[in-house]
C-alpha cells in the first residue's frame, strides 16, 4: 500500500476535483433547505443535529485523531481499524442513549432543547452519528492514501443525493421527516462506500494473511486502549470544554433569541463552510504529511511546509471569504431568499470564519502529531474563559449586562475568538517547530485588505455600470468575474501575494520548463502530468516519496 501512495499533490488535485463538484451540490442543497424550511424551522434543525454532533465529538475525544495519526504511519495494521470499529459502536450506543433519555424526560429535554420539539431528538442523534462515522471513515482512507477512489465515491453519491433533495423540493414533499430520510440514504450509502474502498485498496496488504478481519487478542486489546488512552487522556478536558462551549452558545442563542435567530445564524455558518470548502481538500493531506514527518523527527520538514503551504491556503479561503463579505445582500438573496433578509449582517460576519480555519486545523495538528496534547487542553481552557466571556456579552439581553446581538452577536464572538486561538496555536507551534510565525501574521493582515479593497471595486463598479442593486444576483455574478480576473492578475504580477518567494518562483518555472522540454519526448510525456503535479508542492513531494520508503 505504501510504494502505490499517490503523491500529495496527485492527492490534492483529487481532492480539490470532489471539492470543486461539492461545490454545486452544496449550494443547492443549502439553497433549498432554508426556503423549503423557513427561518424557525431551520433553526430547529440546525440546533438539534449541532447539539448532538457535538456531543459526538466530546465521545470521540481525539480518538479518532490518533487513529489517523497512527494508520498513516502503520498503514498495514489493519487491527488498528478493527479497534476502532468498536470505539465506534460505543460512540454510537451513548449517543443514542443520550437522545432516547432526552425524548422519555421532557423536564431534560426541554431544559437542553428551549423551544425545540422533542420527537427531533432520536432523528438529531443517528444523523449526528452518520456524519462524524463518515468523517472517520474518510480519514482514514486519507491515511491508507487511498485519497482518489474514496473521493471518487464522495462526489458520486452527493451528486445522486442532491438530485433526490431536488426531486422533493419540486414535488413539494420536502419537510423535516422526509428531510432526515435524504440525510440518512446520503450518509449511510456514503459510509458504506468509504468502507468499501478500505476493504479493496488495503487488501492483500494487512497483516496476519493480507485480509482485514475484526477478531483481536485480549493482548491486542489492551495494548490499543493503552495506546488510545495515552494519546486522548490529555484531551479529556479539552473535548469536554469543547463540547460545553459550543453547546453552550448555541443554547444561550436558543434560549435568549430563540429558533429564528438560531436559523439566522446556522445559515450564515453554512455560507463561512462554503467558502472553505476549497481549502478543506488539503488540510487533511497536509496533517498526514506532517504525523509521517513527526515520525522521522523532521522538525524542518514540519516547519517547511506549514510555511509553505499556510499563506497559500489563507489566500485561497480568503478569496471566497472577502467576495462574500462584500456581496452579503446578494448572497443571503442567493441561499436563504426574502426570509432571510435579516440575516445578512450575520453572514457577513461569518464569511471571516474561514480564514483561519486552515491555520487553526495545520497549527493544531503539529501538536496532535508530536504529542503535545496537554498544550491543546492548555489552549482550550484560556478560550473557554474569554470565548464565554464574549458570548455572554454579545448574545445576553441588556438586562443581564449584554448587548442582545443575537445570531449577529454570535457570528462576532465566533470570529473574534478563533483569530485570537489560531494566531496563539501558530506562535505555541513556532516555539518548537522552525515556522516563520511573524511572516504568516503579516501575510494574513495584508491579503485580506488587498482582496476585500478588489472586492469592494468589483461591487461599485458593476452597480455603476448598471449591472443591478445590491441584491441583484445577475450583478453578483458579474461582480464575481471581475473579481476573479482581478485577483488572478494580482498572483500572476506579485507571486508573495499566494505566499511563494521569487527564489520558489525562479524553482517552479526552472522545473516547468524543464519538464516541458523533456514532455516533447513520448516516454517523457507519459510521465507529464504527474510530474508537473509533483513540481508545484516540492517539500510535500519529497516528504511522500520518503514516506513509501519507509514503514513504521
């Protein structure tokens, strides 16, 4: 399995094609979900399964982290996932459980669910649990390198699920129920699929006669709850104040403002994922990269390529976010329609949230990778201090010492916070990992001016010529060509713009050339497209090549 791992950028660009055709899928589906819905019921929805999901989260508590970790450096250990089948199973009973105890106890249930009907609980929870199987499910595919069929099977079955979304909505039979039956055939067929491409691109390859079995010894147990315990044991806190922080907000959004603010703001959140969706194709390949360079104690390599691939990503998710930012009228008219007017402030807000996100999941993973999860507990425990500090005044009626901001409210403290936690990831990380922190902060303050100043431009100046008002989809899209031909000739003049040196532009053209030149043979050229990939990400590259050399 190991000498057939893809290269990272044969990886990325698979992963960035799922992306790319995510990206209509999605924006159909949040396109009709809150118009089929309304605001109230929306933010029902929203508030159940993201309760639930996050109870999901605490019970996984960096496990699935270190399975990840773990499999990318033991790729032929196939024992490791039949552990963690098993932790799985226990995921899914105490979530279960959980939702069951709500449903059968009403004084707890509405105590946890102001405002929300109960019956959405047991639907809230299996959706919960779908959704973080599937993200296992799909890392660890990532972490065997078998990063191209199982994205392959991604972008399949959300294209076959967003036609059915389609076919309810225009027969009008798109409600809450039939919504949770859509979730569950898209979630359970598309974990199904991940599994299945497990079974076929490991087989032959793991140990104890090359197939994938689920018997262990009672050794074998003990020794990976050992391994699990020690690596989660420190995340403990962490994932508990996680959970309670994330819970708590959005409760108190529940409780004070109730399911139409809480609908505002799961619309703008789902516009902030848009944005990153792009981005989101390659952090999961670069915690890989960074977990294998750990393994052969390569600091540089670690420092490399967060230097080298963090302000690339920044930019990328920065060029959707400062569009949307801009275009917020013309975006809430595009997602959520006339009902949702009062969200475009929120949306606004959110659009930011993605900036940092890919620096936050890079920042984190150096720790998750060398082990220093005490500094993440660390972390998490300052955040809870000043993130329920911001919420409680942001979103707090007047009364209770707050400004009553509701889903605005929380779309500012949810910002305002993760800048301050990732900025303090990156400078903890920079402590013992040779990363410029000084250099990404200042490329994060002057790109974002730059592409919110284009931005601006490209929205003035399609209203002045007559294109449409602020809402006016047709401008919006004409606004966004604009805007892309801007940028694209900004990266094309002043390459430190995307994060690259003019000493890494003068090696990418040198190697360019080179490769077109040695193209115009037929053997050469068979080898092309490959190379000219493994050109553009030279330190990842060479990390991969090290890596099917290499077994742990």
């Amino acid at each position: 399995m190991q000498g057939k791992t893809p290269t990272l950028a044969r990886r990325y660009f698979f992963k960035l094609l799922a992306n790319v055709a995510s990206v209509p899928v999605y924006l159909i589906m949040e396109a009709i979900l809150p118009r089929a819905l309304g605001p109230r019921l929306y933010g029902e929805y929203s508030f159940a399964t993201t309760l639930f999901y996050q109870l999901s989260g605490f019970l996984d508590m960096g496990t699935s982290t270190c399975l990840y970790n773990s499999l990318s450096r033991r790729q032929s250990e196939g024992s490791l996932i039949a552990f963690y089948m098993r932790v799985s199973l226990l995921v899914l009973a105490i979530t279960m459980a959980v939702a069951l105890f709500l449903y059968a106890v009403p004084q707890a249930g509405n105590a946890l669910m102001p405002d929300v009907p109960l019956w959405l609980t047991p639907f809230a929870a299996l959706w919960a649990f779908l959704t973080w199987w599937g993200r296992v499910l799909r890392s660890m595919n990532d972490a065997i390198g078998a990063t191209v069929p199982s994205e392959l099977v991604r972008s399949t079955i959300s294209l076959a699920a967003v036609g059915l979304l389609v076919l309810l909505f225009a027969c009008d039979v798109l409600n809450i129920a039939t919504l949770f039956v859509q979730q569950y055939l898209m979630l359970g067929v598309t974990a199904l699929g991940y599994w299945l491409v497990t079974v076929r691109c490991g087989r032959g390859t793991w140990e104890n006669g090359g197939n994938l079995g689920f018997a262990l010894t009672k050794e074998q147990k003990k020794a990976y709850a050992k391994e699990f315990f020690d690596y989660s044991n420190p995340l403990f806190v962490q994932a508990l104040l996680a959970f309670l922080m994330i819970a708590l907000e959005r409760w108190l959004l529940q409780y004070f403002n109730g399911s139409t603010e809480q609908g505002f703001f799961a619309l703008s959140q789902k516009v902030g994922m848009a944005c990153f969706l792009f981005v989101s194709a390659m952090t999961p390949l670069l915690m890989r990269e960074l977990s294998i360079a750990w393994g052969r104690k390569d600091v540089v390599a670690m420092g490399r390529l967060v230097d080298r691939f963090a302000p690339l990503l920044y930019v990328v998710a920065a060029y959707f976010s400062c569009f949307t930012l801009i275009e917020g009228a013309a975006v809430v008219a595009l997602f959520g329609g006339a009902e949702f007017t009062a969200a475009v402030l929120p949306v606004q807000i959110m659009a930011l949230y993605p900036l940092h996100q890919a620096y936050g999941q890079l920042a984190s993973s150096i720790f998750h990778a060398t082990g220093r999860t005490k500094t993440l507990r660390n972390i998490q425990l300052c955040e809870c201090v000043y993130g329920l500090t911001t919420v409680w005044l942001f979103v707090a009626p007047p009364e209770l010492h707050g400004l009553g901001l509701g889903a605005t409210g929380l779309a500012m403290k949810t910002v305002c916070v993760q800048i301050i936690t990732v900025n303090l990831y990156l400078f903890l990380a920079s402590r013992f990992v040779p990363l410029s922190f000084a250099r990404n902060v200042f490329h994060q303050l002057w790109s974002l001016g730059v592409l919110l100043a284009l931005a601006l431009v490209s929205r003035e100046l399609t209203i002045a010529l007559g294109f449409g008002d602020l809402a006016s989809i047709v401008r919006f899209f004409c606004s966004g060509v604009l805007y892309s031909a801007l940028v694209l000739a900004l990266a094309l003049l002043f390459p430190a713009f995307l994060g690259f040196s003019r000493q890494e532009v003068y090696e990418l053209k040198r190697r360019f050339l080179k490769r077109g030149s040695a193209g115009q043979a037929p053997a050469a050229g068979a080898e092309g497209p490959d190379s000219a990939s493994e050109a553009t990400s030279q330190a990842p590259a060479q990390s991969t090549s090290q890596d099917r050399s290499a077994k742990n």
